[in-house]
C-alpha cells in the first residue's frame, strides 16, 4: 500500500532553501523512502526520541527530513534541514535534538 506524503508549509520553504539538483534528489529519495512501510526502521530511516520536531529522521547524506506518520495512509514532512558534524540547521538555524 502506498502512503500519501504532505508537507507542511515550512517544510516547502525549507526545501525551496536548496539547490533545484539537490531538491529533485531529496524529493526523489522522499518518495521512494517514506511512499511504503515508513515506520519501519532501516540504515536511512529511524524512531527519534521524543523532541519538538518529528518522532522519525530520514537521512539522505547530509540532509535530514523529519517526518510523522499521521494514520495507515498519510505520511507528513514536518522539517527538512542539513547536518554537519554534530550540529543540525533547519531554516539556516541550528536547532538541538
């Protein structure tokens, strides 16, 4: 069963935030990851502790998408942001997990 993917609308403008090739490999690396069984974890998808952002990270190299699964069908982007070292910026803000 595929699942719905939304976004919220900082989500969209975060995505904006990237380089178009960047965009079309997040946005491709969205769909094939989270479009089927997204809680279940793999080496690209986890369960986060609870924080204020999302309950599941998909990592796509340095890019982070935080993500909820609202129901069997639908599948919400809340916040996607960049990683570097140990350090995590959504919305060129640098926010602790």
């Amino acid at each position: 069963m595929a699942y719905e993917i939304q976004f919220v609308a900082s989500a969209k403008e975060q995505l904006r935030s990237f380089a178009a090739s960047d965009r079309s490999r997040i946005v491709d690396a969205i769909e094939k990851h989270l479009s089927v069984a997204p809680e279940n974890e793999t080496r690209h998808r986890k369960k986060l502790r609870p924080n204020p952002v999302a309950p599941w990270e998909l990592r796509i190299g340095r890019v982070r998408v935080f993500y909820d699964v609202e129901d069997v069908s639908k599948v919400t982007v809340l916040a996607i942001g960049t990683k570097d070292r140990n350090k995590l910026y959504i919305g060129g803000k640098e926010i602790q997990l």
